[in-house]
C-alpha cells in the first residue's frame, strides 16, 4: 500500500487508484513468491504469477454492480 501512495504521489495524485497498485505490484510482491522447483523448467517465475494474477482478476471500478 505505501508503495502503491508513493506512486500516486509521483503522478501527482494525493489518492490512489487500482492502476497505481498494478503498477508497483510486481516490484512488490514477485520476490516474495516461492515456484516449486518442477516448475523451474516451465520459466515459472514470481513476476509471471504476479503479472498472470494482475491480468485475470479486474479492478474493483470495474466490477459489475449487482
């Protein structure tokens, strides 16, 4: 969250925005996953998991209201 601010604050911005979470989030969060090693052979990495995570679930603004 503090880096997602901190990227707000750059773009000028004093609120963040779900764009500015995808923006640090792999920076963020890929070092902290941990690929099983039989993956290895699959190129399977910690910013793939993130970048595939970030591409398949949407943003909460564009959530369908129910």
């Amino acid at each position: 969250m503090l880096a997602a601010r901190g990227w707000a604050l750059i773009r000028g911005r004093d609120y963040v925005i779900p764009e500015d979470v995808k923006a640090v989030a792999t920076s963020v969060l890929a070092h902290r996953i941990t690929v099983k090693p039989e993956l290895w052979m699959t190129r399977a990495s910690g910013s793939r998991v993130v970048t595939a995570v970030l591409s398949e679930v949407p943003a909460p603004g564009a959530l369908e209201r129910r």
